[in-house]
C-alpha cells in the first residue's frame, strides 16, 4: 500500500506453483481487511460459476478474475463460445445474488456465508 499501488490480486497462480497452498477464497478476508478499503481487491482462482462470484464479493473483494472458464469456452467454442460463457456466468452471478436476497452487489457481505451463532 505504501508503495502506490492501486490494487492487490489474491491469486496463487491456478496453485500449480506449490502443492497444498490456500485457496485464495480462504486467504481473501484476512487480505481484504488488511487493506482496509484503500486500495482494489481482485480475486483470481477457482472462480467458474455464479455463486463463486458472490462468495468472492461477500468475503470483501472489488471484482473477481475468471481465467479458465473463458479459455475453455475459447477452445471449445471460439468467440461465440465465450460470450456464452460470460452470460452464463453473468446470469448464475444474478441468480445467486436473487436466492441471497441481495437486490446489489453493496447488500454482500460474510454475514450471507457464514450465520451468526448468537
């Protein structure tokens, strides 16, 4: 943060780099209360339907990077086959937001993940 950056990306690389490192799901809270709203967070990794999105966005990031879905669609469908997949994922997003109660991405938070015990 002090270095003048904009945002931080919670990714570790598709976790092909080292055997056994936290998802990045599991590592974004910690992340995103450490910057404490000063700079973007972007989540990269294992994002491939639509409540991936929300999960990601009510754990505390700002967008979320999709890598895989879109090259998949690429290879198996060209263009066409990734703009399919981008309003597949869009769509999911809009449903799982629905099912939650949730009219914008604003009304997301850990609360919709984990209820409180009281």
């Amino acid at each position: 943060l002090g270095a003048g950056a904009a945002g931080v990306i919670v990714s570790n690389h598709g976790g092909r780099q080292l055997d056994t490192v936290p998802a990045t799901i599991d590592m974004l809270p910690a992340i995103a209360d450490a910057v404490g709203g000063e700079v973007d967070v972007l989540l990269d990794g294992g994002v491939r339907r639509g409540i991936d999105v929300v999960k990601a966005l009510a754990l505390g990031a700002d967008a979320v990077l999709i890598g895989r879905p879109v090259l998949w669609a690429l290879a198996s469908g060209g263009a066409p086959g990734v703009e399919a997949a981008i309003r597949m994922l869009a769509a999911e997003t809009r449903e799982a937001m629905t099912l939650c109660g949730a009219r914008t991405v604003a009304e997301l938070g850990p609360e919709l993940l984990a209820p409180s015990r009281r």
